[in-house]
C-alpha cells in the first residue's frame, strides 16, 4: 500500500510518503523547493522480512533491517545522514552525492556489530561470534578514493561450522583482528593484524589498488604450537614456526612466498596459483623428524627441492642428504647383535631421496652408502593419513647381503631382517678367510708329510 500527501505552494512542495507492505515498511516526510530541487527530507526504513528482496538485489537475504536519517541538498549535491541497529549495532553514516547518483564523501561508524547476525543475515553459515567496531572517513568515492577505513574485531571461530563445511576439525578459536587503511588516490596502504590461540599474521605496507582490485601485501607469521594446525595438516606436528613473506593477489591470479629459518638451515617456498615448490637448504635432520613426531634415527644436512600441485594434490621431491650419520635405533641394534658391526660410526655422504606425492601417499626410493655399508630402497610408501609406512631394504653390511622390511607406524615402525642366508655366509666368509686357508694349508701339509712319513717306514719294512 503506498499513501502520498503533497502540499503545493507555487514554491515549495511538503510531501509525506508511506509505503506498507508484506517486505517492510518505508517512510518520508519533508520539504522541496520546486524550482532548485532542494529537499530538506527524513526518512525511517523497517524492513521485516529481507528474503523477500533477494531477487531484486541478487544475492540472498534475510533477517530484519532498520535506518532512518535525513536527507538535505539538490540536484547538483546532496547529503544523507543516518543510523541504523543493524545486526545489533549502533551505526551512523553520512554519504554525500553528486548529481544524485555518483557517492562522493562517505563517513561510517560501526559500534559493537554481531558478526554471527551479520551473517546470519548474508544467509552464511556461522563461521564466527563476535563483535565488530569500523570507522571510515572516505572522499572521492566514484573517482579516485582519498581518506582512510579502519575496523577491529574481538571473536571466536566455530569449530563446529568449519568442520561441516570445510571436514577440518578446528577447535573453537579466539582471535583479535585489527586493521586500518589508507587511500590515496585510488590506492591503498594496508596494515592488518590477526592474533588467534592458533596463528598470529602481521601485515605491514600492504599496497591495495581498488581500480584492479590487486593487493600485494608483505607479511611475517608466528606459529607458537604446530600441534594446533593438526586440522590443516592432516597431521600433529611438534614445535613452533616464524616465517615471512609476500602474497600478490588480483582476481584472476595468487603469487606468493614463505621464508623461514628452520632446524639450522633454511625453507623457502613459492607459490604459483596452484602450484608450490619448496627448496630446503642445510635443513637438520633430526630437526625435521623431531617436528614429524617420528624416530630421531639419523643424522644429516638436508638439500633439495619438492614440488606440487593444490589442485591435482600430486607432486615429486628430489632430496640429497649429506654428512649423515645413524642414531642409536633398531636397526643399529640388529646389526650390532648379529655382526658385531656398529653402523652409528658409519659417515653417509650423497644420499638420494627421491619420490612422488599422490594425495595421501607418498612413494619414495632411497640409496645411501658409507665406506662400509650400503642401504637401498625402491617404491617404499608413506600414507599421510594413516601414517603407515611400508619399505622393502636392500643392506650390505661389509661382505654381508641383507634383506629387511621396515613397516606399521611411522612413529614407531618395527624392522626385521632375513638372516636365513646369513649363517651361510659367516660360514664362507670364515671357511675363505686368509688365515683360516692358511691355517688348513698348513692341516693339509702336515696330514701330507705324516702319511708320507707312514708310508716310507712302511715300505722300508
């Protein structure tokens, strides 16, 4: 139901405008001088029911929306001054306007914004509770944008919503984010902080442009827990991370890179849309297993490069490691029990890893050598997810042949080696051993001299 009342004077008009209907409920009362089209105006908007405007404005909504304000000005420049609750807030704003529709000045104060009613009313899902304060005072909106925004946030992240829509079991999160940007024509200068039980990410001099909707922003992350990221990684890891970076982002493209100083060497990493490589220089190894929560068994530095793709989620690593050297472990022991042999004095040097990445599963071949050892493996697998390892091994140990099988659990796997052959082996090696052919030689010429001897006194009979 519409209902307009209009007084004429010759000068001005006095209007009073109602608009009832099962959407809402729209009102405006006010002054315009007829021959300037100057309004002196106000007006009050109760919206009961948004879903009923999703057609018209294209996106889907819902919930209730209130504002009311005044508007004052003419056909050449207008102002429009108001507050509203939304999502439970106490917002004012002030926009002004050129020629009725192109925004030139906006200034906006958001107080105390419930972010799960805010997304309650974007017909999102809950992804967090909280409360939101903004401040913006921008010029030159429609042309190139002047002045400055800025907003915090105090939240939690439901751990519960993420899980259902993303299958990551991320505990419920406490997070403080803050961030302020300045606008010179046209382009921006970002800096933003985000601040969780989780991750804190610090964002200084980003460069933002609104023309391209481009943003290239330099940051540096702090990762006090590894364990915590377990929903990201598919897997606990121990310890703690800093890394910095850059991310370059437009609407048609991702670039970015991660450096970190990690266990005694360095990881650097670049990201190319969906592809990643990493290249790890003088990484520790003991380092490394020590994050993975597996067996400290070995020594080493670790060079090389890994390589893979987000989307297809496959990829290959090519790993040398050097200047290694065996801990204490099962296999140390085997050896060690069986040839009194200890392999932890044995130096490795140009051991070869290199494998594959299909999803989950990583498949890997393995060749390393010391001046009395060798260990090789082929087409050895790691699952991800289950975290069970399975590797045939290929061992010689001084003149010995061993074959052996690592298998179950990364984090403590067991290893058996097939010595049916080599009791055999000890034999020969003993039987052909110099001295031992020496000393039968020697068997051998005294059997011979006494059966001469024997004989001779025979005969001579």
């Amino acid at each position: 139901m519409i209902n307009l009342f209009a007084n004429f004077d010759g000068t001005n008009i006095e209007h009073k405008f109602e608009l009832l209907s099962n959407v809402g409920n729209i009102n405006s009362t006010g002054n315009t001088i007829i021959k300037t089209l100057r309004t002196n105006s106000t007006y009050d908007v109760d919206m009961s029911d948004l879903s009923l405007l999703t057609p018209i404005v294209g996106m889907p909504l819902r919930g209730e929306f209130r504002t009311d304000g005044k508007i004052v000005g003419d056909s050449k420049w207008m102002s429009i001054d108001g507050k509203s609750d939304v999502a439970d807030s106490v917002t004012t704003y002030s926009l002004s306007l050129k020629n009725y529709t192109s925004p030139k000045d906006a200034v906006l104060k958001i107080k105390n914004l419930k972010i799960e009613k805010i997304l309650y009313m974007l017909v999102q899902p809950i992804y967090s509770n909280g409360l939101l304060n903004a401040n913006a005072n921008l010029g030159g909106i429609s042309s190139s944008i002047n002045g400055d925004y800025s907003h915090t946030i105090n939240g939690t992240i439901n751990g519960k919503v993420v899980k259902s829509k993303f299958d990551m079991n991320m505990p419920n999160t406490n997070y403080n984010h803050q961030a302020n940007i300045n606008f010179t024509n046209g382009s921006g200068k970002l800096n933003l902080d985000f601040i969780s039980d989780i991750v804190s990410l610090n964002v200084k001099d980003a460069l933002v442009n609104i023309d391209s909707l481009g943003v290239n922003a330099p940051y540096t992350i702090d990762i006090k827990d590894l364990k915590k990221l377990a929903f990201v990684t598919s897997k606990e890891l121990k310890g703690s991370l800093s890394a910095y970076g850059d991310v370059v982002w437009t609407p048609v493209s991702l670039r970015g890179s991660m450096k970190s100083d990690l266990f005694g060497g360095k990881l650097d990493v670049e990201l190319n849309n969906n592809l990643i490589s990493a290249t790890i220089k003088d990484m520790n190894s003991l380092g490394v297993l020590d994050m993975l929560q597996y067996p400290k068994i070995f020594d080493s530095a670790i060079n090389g490069t890994l390589k893979y793709d987000r989307q297809t989620q496959i990829g290959n690593m090519d790993f040398i490691l050097s200047k290694g050297s065996f801990t204490e472990n099962k296999l140390m022991s085997i050896l060690e029990k069986t040839l009194k042999f200890d392999g932890t004095k044995e130096v490795y040097n140009n051991i070869k890893i290199d494998g594959r990445i299909n999803k989950s599963l990583v498949t890997a071949n393995l060749n390393m050598q010391s001046n009395n050892t060798s260990i090789t493996s082929n087409e050895a697998t790691l699952n991800l997810d289950s975290n069970d390892i399975n590797a045939k091994l290929l061992l010689k140990v001084q003149k010995y042949d061993l074959a052996g099988t690592l298998s179950g659990k990364a984090t403590n796997p067991s290893i058996s080696i097939d010595t049916s052959k080599l009791g055999k082996d000890i034999i020969n090696n003993v039987i052909n051993s110099p001295k031992v052919q020496e000393n039968v030689q020697k068997i051998e010429d005294k059997t011979k001299d006494a059966i001469n001897k024997g004989l001779n006194k025979l005969f001579k009979k």
